[in-house]
C-alpha cells in the first residue's frame, strides 16, 4: 500500500501530485548541501538519462517520426512557449510589479521566457494518457530551440546583456536527453518488448 494512500483516500488528488508535494517538502526540510549536492545533481542527471534511455527503447521510431512530423503540434507547442507565454509574463509583470518586489516581477517574467522541462511534459501527458511520443518529440524541439531563443528574448523584454547562445547548453542537452533515446531507440528491437 502506498506511502500517502491514507491521504488519497480523504482527497481525490492524482498520487504523481502527492508525491511531487512530498519531494519539495523534503527538500525544505533536508536540503542536500556540499558534496551531498553534488551527488544529488549526479543522481538526478542520471534519472533524467535513464528516464529517456527507457523511452527511446520504448517508443516505435514510427511513432517518433509521426511526432516529430505533426506540424500543428510542433506549431502550437513552439507559439505557445515562445509567444504566448511570454506575452503573459510580460501583461503579468506589468500589472503585478506594483505590488510585487522588483525580483519578484522580474522572475514571474523570466519564469514565463523559459521552456517547460520535457520530464514535466512527458510526465503530465502520460497522466493525462496523451500522445507521449508526439508531447517527448516536442518538448525536446522546444528545449533545443530555448537554448538559442530564451536568451534572445531574455536580451528583448529583460534589458539585460550578455548570455547569449550557449553550446555547452545545447551539448549538456543533447548528452542528456537525445543521445539516452537515441540509445533507447537503438536497443529496442532487444528490450522493447519488455518495456511495453
């Protein structure tokens, strides 16, 4: 029986919600400082690769392939992240700095400047038993194209200089999410059928 299955019971709240709520309280209560940290972030960078590993080794290439070719999508994702959000940050920023710390409004503006993480993406689609392959293919394209973009909006509605484009971002990117599911896409014909 689950850890929080007492509290489920009482509220009707999704148990991935529960769990991530339990993590960032831990994280308040015991913050992992100096070497801990550092073993920490290791940990979480070899989560995240192993998290697109199983993926790729998951996923048909075919379904790869109509993800990555269903333009609406990649059309909608790319507006909604790099136009939309941002144009609420902005109408956010702008309405609530009066009543907000200058630091405050102006990191409710970056916040809405930055790509969503694909961990988040694929975790939220597949709760919601959506088109996971399509919503990997899509947050991995928007985070590619953030490494370049996010800076150059940064530069646009922060006043700010410097940043710019940044290749061991895109390095750090691709050796943590393209090159495990490439990997994953690889292997598959031998462990896919386990995965399923």
């Amino acid at each position: 029986m689950p850890m929080l299955s007492w509290l489920r019971i009482k509220l009707p709240v999704d148990q991935f919600l529960l769990y991530l709520i339990a993590t960032v309280a831990l994280a308040a209560i015991l913050p992992a400082r100096g070497e801990a940290a550092v073993a920490v972030d290791h940990l979480v960078t070899a989560a995240v690769a192993l998290l697109f590993l199983l993926y790729g080794a998951r996923l048909s290439p075919t379904a790869v392939k109509e993800g990555l070719l269903h333009w609406r999508l990649q059309s909608m994702v790319f507006s909604s992240t790099f136009v939309l959000f941002p144009l609420i940050g902005v109408a956010a920023s702008l309405v609530l700095r009066p009543y907000l710390p200058a630091d405050l409004a102006t990191g409710l503006l970056f916040m809405c400047l930055l790509p969503s993480t694909v961990q988040s993406s694929i975790a939220f689609t597949s709760i919601a038993r959506g088109n996971v392959p399509a919503a990997l293919c899509s947050a991995s394209v928007s985070n590619l194209l953030g490494v370049v973009l996010t800076p150059v909006l940064v530069s646009l509605l922060l006043s700010t200089a410097g940043g710019g484009f940044s290749i061991v971002a895109f390095e750090e990117i691709a050796a943590q999410i393209v090159a495990p599911f490439v990997v994953g896409q690889l292997i598959r014909p031998w462990v896919g059928a386990w995965l399923v």
